[in-house]
C-alpha cells in the first residue's frame, strides 16, 4: 500500500470519527499541502465516500438518515437541480439573510454557498438544517437557524404553529421555496394543509420569492393552494419544462428562468 492510500485511510477514519474535516486541519494533521488533502478529497468524493464544502469535507453516510421518501427524490432529476441551485446561488449577497425553506432543489442550493460571505440562513427543514451545520463547523460567516415545530416525517419537514409564528418574524432578503405540484391555473399547491401554512407564512414576509423546482414538478395538481404563482418574484427551472407552460408563466408577469 502506498503512501497516498494510507493517508486517505487516515482522513475516512477521521471524517468517521468527527463527520466533518478542513482543508487545512488535515493539511497539518497529516503533514502535507492543502493542494494534496484537495486531491485525496475529491478522489474520495468520486468514491461516494464524502461530500465536498467549503473548506473541507462532510461524510455521505449522513443522506441515509433522512425518510426514504426523501431518499428518493434525492435521486431524481438530480443534475437539473445541480444546475439549478447553482443558478439560484447567483442572487444572493454578501450579508444576506435567505429562507432555504424546504425539498431536495433548497437542499442542493446549501452545496452552492462557498462564495457568499455573512449570510444568515433559516429554514424549515432538518437535513438542510444538518447540512447547514456541517458547513458552519468550517465557517464562521454563516449562522445557521431552524424554526421549531412537528416534523412531518416524509418530507423532513418543521410544520405547526410554532414553525408559522416563527417565520411571521423573519423579514428575509430572499426566499427560496420549492414544490411538489405547479399548474398555471392553481400555482403551487400540495397535500398537506400545515406544510401550506409554512410556506404562505414564508412568502407573506419575504422581500423576494424565488421557486426552485424541476421540470417534472409542473403540469400537476394537489388538493391545497398554497400560492398563486403571481406571488413569485422569479421561477428557476430546467429545460424540460414544456413550451406551453413556459409561456403560460411569461403571460403572468412572472420572471422564468431556465437553466
């Protein structure tokens, strides 16, 4: 076994022990560059074993705790939410404060924040709020909150009054929403009335509202409004949308961008 072999060993025992590792800690643990611990890293990621952010690493094993559920939706459509949440990332400022509210497009924007400085994050979803944490460990320009409330178990999500009140007192520069169904004539409407709740309280107080959902979240319907897509200030989404309801969008006023 050679050298770089054992000292990659050396970081999964120590990424498994602390689920989170630096760049630089490891570069002096370990006795060499920040450029080597770069490579062994993003060897390890390409083995599934790790996850890159800003500054060092955090360990995959991590997913598997979530609902299988989510789980799921992880996996769909995962590069257009890549895609995605890299588009969404260009909006936000240094010093903003963003509601990362819930879902698997919000959860991949987290990926993207390496290069914003200051922010204040609130959401009411737990992985992301776990992610979020990961992240923080390594950095001390972003402050991580979570509202209280019941966890809806499939989706991962803070629901209730405690998590409504809460986010009737956060003003937030912008608010990242997602969805499970958007039609043109309902706007976003889902099945579960306290999840609603959540999301209007989100939207009624945010400077601007930002949809991130996959091509394959429109052309549906579920049995509770939420809001009307008028309420959105911009939709991001991939070209798989079809034409027809790209230009349904463009008619309402609302800005649509496809990435």
């Amino acid at each position: 076994m050679g050298v770089p072999d054992k000292r990659r060993i050396e970081i999964k025992k120590l990424l498994l022990e602390n689920s989170s590792v630096s760049v630089s800690n490891l570069s002096r643990v370990l006795n060499v560059s920040e450029l080597t611990i770069r490579r062994d890293l993003a060897r390890l990621k390409n083995e599934g074993f790790l996850e890159r952010v800003y500054g060092g690493a955090i360990t995959s094993k991590i997913k598997a705790e979530f609902s299988p559920v989510f789980l799921e939706d992880l996996k769909q459509f995962k590069k257009e939410k890549q895609m995605i949440a890299r588009e969404a990332a260009k909006r936000i400022l240094n010093g903003n404060a963003i509601i990362l509210e819930s879902g698997t497009s919000c959860l991949e924007l987290v990926y993207h924040l390496e290069n914003i400085r200051d922010i204040f994050v609130y959401t009411a979803s737990v992985p992301i709020a776990y992610e979020l944490w990961k992240i923080a460990l390594n950095r001390q320009d972003i402050e991580v909150n979570i509202c209280g409330g019941k966890i809806e178990i499939k989706s991962n999500t803070l629901i209730g009054s405690n998590a409504v009140n809460f986010f009737k007192d956060i003003h937030a520069d912008i608010a990242f929403i997602g969805a499970i169904a958007i039609s043109l004539k309902s706007g976003i409407t889902t099945n579960n009335i306290l999840d609603a709740e959540v999301t209007r309280a989100i939207v009624a107080n945010s400077r601007k509202i930002i949809l991130l959902a996959d091509s394959s979240k429109f052309g549906k319907n579920s049995h509770i409004s939420i809001i009307g897509l008028k309420s959105i200030n911009e939709i991001i989404t991939d070209k798989g949308i079809s034409g027809e309801i790209e230009e349904g969008i463009r008619k309402l006023g609302v800005k649509l961008t496809i990435v």
